[in-house]
C-alpha cells in the first residue's frame, strides 16, 4: 500500500499517459467528420476555425519561441510534419526566405485544406510550398532530403511505437548536418526551478487524470464542435536518444496555457 502511494508520488506530473484513440490515424480520421455533430456550438460553421483558437491562441507562444533563432534563414529545404490549421506553417514560411522547398505535411485532408486557406488568406501562398498528404511514419521522400524538419504537437499524440518509427523516419529523411526543431507538451521537468517544477507537475498531473482514456472527452465534445484534446505530456528525450545519428543540441521550455512544453533543437551527425 505505502509502496504504491510511494509510486504514485514518485510519478506525480511525469507520467507518460496512452493515448486514448488507439491510433494517429483515428485523429486524421476523426477530423474529416467532428464538424458534423455540433451541438452547443451551432454558431460555429466548422470546427477549424475553433481549433485555429486553440492553437493558435494558445500555441502562439510556443510556436514563437522555437523558432527564433537563425536556423531559419539557413535552409533550403524545410518540412513540417503534421502541420494542421497552418498557423506554425505560416510563421515557417515568413522565417524561411531562402527555402527552394518547404513540404506541408499532414494526414487529415481537412486539415491540409484548412492550412491551404489560412496561408492564402494570410498572402503566404508561394510555388516553393507544397501541401502533401501523408503519414509522417512513411514519409514520400528519399534519404536526406531535407535540412530543416520542424513539428509542433504531432510527436505527443502519437502512440508508443509511433513516436518510435516517426523519429526514425524524421532521422531518414534528415541530411547530415541537418536540424530538427520538435514542440511537444513534456514530463521532462528537470531543469526547472522547483517552484515552477512543483507547479508544472500539478498541471500535467491534472491533465493527465482527465485525459487518462478520453475522461475530458464528453465535456469536451459537447462544449467544442467535437474537437477532443489529443495531446498529453511526453518524454521524447527517451526516444531521440534511440536514434543513432541524432543528438539533442539544447532543449527549452514554454508553455502551452498552463501546462509545461518541451522545444528540442535536435542535430543529425554525419553516418
Ligand atoms: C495537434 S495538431 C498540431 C497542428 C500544428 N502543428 C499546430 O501546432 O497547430 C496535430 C496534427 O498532426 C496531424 N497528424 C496526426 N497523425 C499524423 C500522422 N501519422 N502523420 C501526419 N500527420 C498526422 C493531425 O491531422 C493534426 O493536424
């Protein structure tokens, strides 16, 4: 009993939750439908505009701060992985002026249309983006295409293996010398001072007991055209690591709303 209370503690705001859906592809697909059962929220025409909200609003920061910074300015060739609603697409896009390529890549078509729509709203629409449907486990590129792979929030709603094969294929299409900049929400809490470590544990503890198999999901899904939160804090360190040519170069912290998130600027080594 003590020992289990003793583990509990121990664990308190670093856990590592499943996620709730199974698999990636459950939220791609889920996105092609959660503007049909609108309930409370019929003023909204469409769930994008609200997850745009959340994102946006709530990821500006995050999304700010990893990538500032003269990485940027120095690559050619750019990917975002699951790159949603576009608002961290667009801020790429106006920071990345020397790009021949920057690859848009999601699994949702809704969501590829939706980003389509901001950046042409937003005038960012140029012949050097290209939007692409695909997995990000199985991307279409050969080896070492890319100088430059960014993603904000697609690494803590994958599964376990996931996460894995999505870090190898990251490394694949990587080249040497090249860099990855990943955002994801974090249970790697070390480095903070203790009195922010005791209050990010708090938050991501309070999160994850929600999350823990989709609790917020009735809450949420009335409340919000359908959109049910995804993410969940992670360690992705653990699995950087795994990958032989990457190395973690330095790592920051934000936040998203209340709860901790992790900026990773990642490095591939020569083979
Ligand atoms: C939480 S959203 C983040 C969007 C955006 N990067 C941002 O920060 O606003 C995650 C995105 O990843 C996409 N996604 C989920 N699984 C994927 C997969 N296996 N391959 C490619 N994209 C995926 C989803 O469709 C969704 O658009």
């Amino acid at each position: 009993m003590w020992q289990a209370i003793r583990h509990y503690f121990r664990g308190f705001g670093y856990r590592q939750v499943p996620v709730w859906y199974g698999s990636s592809v459950a939220v791609a697909n889920q996105f092609e439908t959660i503007s049909r059962p609108l309930k409370f929220l019929k003023v909204i025409p469409n769930p994008y505009p609200f997850y745009d909200w959340i994102m946006g609003f709530h990821e500006r920061w995050s999304n700010r701060a990893a990538l500032r910074g003269p990485v940027l300015e120095r690559t050619t060739n750019v990917l975002e992985a699951g790159v949603g609603t576009g608002y961290f697409l667009a801020q790429l896009v106006k920071g990345a002026k020397n790009a021949r390529t920057i690859s848009a890549v999601d699994l949702s078509p809704q969501m590829i249309f939706s980003a389509k729509n901001y950046l042409t709203k937003k005038d960012l629409l140029s012949s050097a983006l290209l939007f692409v449907r695909s997995d990000c486990r199985r991307l279409p590129y050969s080896d070492g295409t890319f100088d430059l792979y960014v993603s904000s929030y697609l690494f803590d709603l994958l599964n376990d293996e996931e996460i894995d094969s999505t870090v190898k294929e990251m490394e694949r299409v990587l080249a040497p010398d090249g860099h990855a900049i990943l955002i994801t929400m974090t249970t790697e809490l070390g480095d903070m001072p203790w009195p922010a470590r005791f209050l990010c544990r708090v938050t991501n503890e309070l999160y994850c007991l929600g999350y823990h198999r989709g609790r917020w999901n009735g809450i949420w899904k009335f409340l919000f055209a359908g959109y049910a939160p995804h993410c969940r804090p992670i360690a992705l360190s653990k699995y950087l690591k795994l990958a032989p040519s990457l190395s973690i170069e330095y790592t920051k912290v934000s936040h998203v709303s209340l709860f901790p998130v992790r900026i990773y600027y990642v490095g591939k080594r020569h083979a």
